[in-house]
C-alpha cells in the first residue's frame, strides 16, 4: 500500500537518487550538455529557511515518488505565499491509477494549512500530463520557452 508523507532531505535523500536519475533520463532536455548534478547544499539551506518542502510516496517504505516544491512570497503578491513545483516524478508503474493525484492532494493539503495561496505546477510539453493537473482544478495560465545557449 502506498503511503504518502512529508519528508526532510535528511530521510529521502539517499532513497531519491535513482529515482533523480530515472527522472532526468525521461525527461531532460539537452541531456547531452547539461548532466543531473544536484545542489544538495543549497536543497539543505533552502529547507532550513522553510523554503523547500518535499512529498513523498512510499510502498512499502520504498520510495516510488515525490513532489518537490519551493515556496516564497511572490514578488508582485507580497500578501500570498507561492509554491512552485520543483520536481514531480511516479515510477512508471504507479502512473496508473489514482497515486499521482493522492500525491498532489496530500500536498496540497499541508501546503494549504502552511499558508500557501497558489500552488504552480509545470509539465514538460514533451511529457505532459495536463488531464491529470485538469481533472485537479489547476488552469494553464503560462507558456515557457526554452533555449541553450552555452557553450
């Protein structure tokens, strides 16, 4: 059965790293440039100054998923605290069905009770899941583009 959790960095940390790489491998762009090397400093800092939250799902205490979000007071709305997705990935096994969204429910929820007043999720165009973030509620209301331009 899958449990879902709020975690600090110190209890999932070591768990997310195959699953950091299994996620960068799916859905990275210009993999062949920019290499998965986390900020594990910074990710530490940010969580220390309350900034970083991280949601987990677990079956059977192994780590199948997470939800990680950075949350501030937004610039133009200084009255409402903004959490913007980080990361959001399910092993592939467990897209099926409802965990993804009991996931993002049980986020929102302790999000909520924080403080949070905008909850933004970003999907990849060439990995959406924009049905599941609709049948949630969540509106498209932003379209990023991307380019590299380093060496």
């Amino acid at each position: 059965m899958v449990k879902y959790q709020q975690e600090f960095l110190d209890s999932v940390a070591e768990d997310a790293k195959g699953l950091l790489e299994q996620h960068w491998k799916e859905i990275a762009v210009n993999k062949d440039k920019i290499k998965i090397n986390p900020d594990w400093d910074t990710y530490y800092a940010l969580e220390e100054q309350d900034k970083l939250k991280v949601f987990t799902a677990r079956d059977n205490g192994k780590l199948v998923g997470y939800f990680v979000v950075l949350t501030s007071r937004h610039l133009h709305y200084k009255d409402h605290v903004f959490a913007k997705n980080d990361l959001l990935f399910l092993q592939e096994n467990y897209r099926k069905g409802f965990t993804g969204i009991k996931l993002i429910k049980f986020a929102e929820q302790y999000l909520k009770a924080d403080g949070v007043s905008v909850l933004v999720i970003n999907t990849k165009n060439h990995k959406p899941f924009h049905k599941l973030l609709e049948y949630l509620k969540f509106k498209p209301v932003e379209t990023i583009y991307s380019k590299y331009i380093g060496d």
